[in-house]
C-alpha cells in the first residue's frame, strides 16, 4: 500500500513459508502459507482470521512477515516463497504495467471513506483552498502513487493543472516538521497521521476521499497468476477464511480495533478513534476504473488497465 512506504519494517517471519508447506490430506496443496503485511488498519481482516481461527478450520497455518512495501517483496513473490501480500490497489497496476509480475487482486479489504485521508497545511497558512496549492510544494509519501493520484484529481476540478504544483516525497512521519519548518507548502497524510497533525494545529483544505474521489479503492490481498494456478485448493480455503474474516470486519469496527495494535505501532487508543476506511466485500469496479484511468491520464500508467482482468477468480 502506498500510504504505508512510510512505515519502517519490522521484520519476522521467515522465507521457508511459501516454499515448504506440506500438502494436507484434506486434498490442499500446501497448508503452510507466508504472507507478507503492511502494517496498517487494511490488514486487519488477516489478522482477525488468524485471532478467531478461520485459517485453521480450513487446514491452514499462516506465517506472516511485515513489509514496508510490495514492491520491495516482488523478487520473493515471483520465485514462491511468500505466497502473498497486502498491496494498494495503485501498487497492484503499477507492478503489473511494469511487466515485473502478473498480480491478481486475490480479495478486496478496504476503500476510501471520508476523513480517511486529506491536504493539510501549516497552522496560519495563507493557502485556504485546493486552488490555492498553485506553484506551491505538496509533499506526499510517495511519488506517483495514491496521494499524488488523488491530489491532482482535486487539483482538476479546482482548475489547476497537476503541473503547476510540485510534489515531493517525504515520509508521512516526518512530514509535519518539514510544513512546519517550510520545507514544503502541504502535506497529503492518511490516518492516524491525519487526526495527528489535526491535533498540532495543521488545518485541512480538502478531502481527497471525497468528491471527484469519493470512494476510491485502497487496498487488498495480491497474489501472482502463476501461483493461482500451482495452488488452487490452497487458494480457494485460504480465500474463505480471508472472505469470512472480510465479512466480520466490515460488520463490527471493534474487531478491526483489537487486532490494529498488534501488528502496527498504533496505539490501542488511537486505534479505537482514528477513522478507517470501509471495509466491503469487493471493490466498486467503476471506482476501480477511475482510479486506474486517472493513472493512465497522469501517466503513471503505460498502457491503460481493464479493471476486470486485475480480480482473482478464486472456486471453491
């Protein structure tokens, strides 16, 4: 996920997990899977699978190793050894309009939802609105991914070009002291960095998950194409439990809030009122195609992506 090249990794797992997993008598092909996470609210569904043991109903032990990023995790992805990973879904094209893997989005886990994420400016700063952001720099996590993305959406309907502004990458958790020594104009923060820079005074000037965004996909699980077709027994079992943990996680938000600070460094009180985004069963595939077009319209996509062929088809 793009909003989490932020956060450090903190290691654990381990590689053997794609590799070695034992078929099960049960008929799965592998029953020992590694998983790669960001560490972030997104990823809770896993994490509530493995609390209520709905990976091991289905004959399934999961290993998990907490990633600063999907593509840092390619190289182990492509050759097996960790058999999949959360990604954004911005990531997800990027990696396969690449050419470096052919990714399909295995299960959807969250999209936007308002207060989820927004430009945000130095407390007293002359820039009130989005059209004001004109010749100024707006820092963001990470160049030509999600902020950047949705930014210039807002930009556009605010009637300035995506050109006139700079943009520059810098890390979510340093980006308050850089608006606060003028480094850069704004910022584009995703929670709990957002509802932090609210409460040191920054002030916000717009939503990006709202109007021309509203409702923009964010994450999912990824998994390679190659790996859909070697596993497919594996990947329809570790699928119900995912899809299973899905459903209680959009249904009840404490779920979500006792499994956040065990595998983040969100504190439980943070956890329990920073806003997430919503947590459905599948991605809105118009929202996905807009997404995926506006990409292409800033050219951070080559060719321009068929929003259908990104979904895994998973039986059983």
């Amino acid at each position: 996920m793009a909003v989490a090249l932020a956060l450090s990794a903190c290691g654990g797992g381990g590689e053997q997990g794609g590799a070695t997993g034992a078929a099960s008598p049960g008929g799965l092909e592998k029953t020992q899977l590694l998983v790669g996470v960001v560490p972030v609210p997104s990823s809770a569904s896993l994490f509530i699978a493995e609390k209520r043991g709905f990976f091991k109903e289905e004959g399934l032990t999961v290993k998990t190793e907490i990633i600063q990023a999907p593509t840092a995790v390619m190289p182990k992805i492509v050759n097996g050894s960790m058999d999949a990973f959360m990604t954004s879904y911005v990531v997800l094209m990027t990696i396969n309009d690449s050419g470096a893997a052919k990714l399909k989005l295995f299960q959807h886990t969250m999209g936007g939802a308002p207060g989820f994420s927004a430009v945000v400016v130095a407390k007293d700063s002359p820039i009130k609105t989005v059209a004001d952001l004109k010749g100024k720099t707006v820092a963001v996590n990470v160049l030509k991914a999600l902020g950047q993305t949705v930014t210039n959406a807002h930009l556009q309907a605010a009637g300035v070009k995506p050109e006139e502004v700079k943009f520059v990458p810098v890390a979510f958790a340093d980006q308050l002291g850089a608006l606060s020594t003028g480094k850069v104009d704004a910022a584009w923060l995703v929670e709990p960095f957002l509802s932090a820079a609210m409460k040191s005074g920054a002030t916000q000037i717009v939503d990006t998950v709202t109007g021309v965004t509203e409702g923009v996909p964010i994450d999912g699980w990824g998994v390679t194409e190659q790996w859909l077709t070697r596993y497919p027994k594996t990947a329809a079992a570790f699928h119900r439990a995912l899809a299973k943990a899905q459903q209680v996680a959009g249904a009840d938000r404490k779920a979500i809030d006792e499994v956040v600070p065990t595998y983040t460094q969100i504190p439980a009180d943070v956890a329990a009122t920073m806003k997430v985004g919503t947590f459905t069963m599948e991605a809105d595939r118009a929202s996905v195609q807009k997404l995926a077009d506006l990409m292409h319209g800033y050219g951070y996509l080559k060719a321009k992506a068929d929003v259908g062929q990104l979904f895994a088809s998973v039986g059983g």
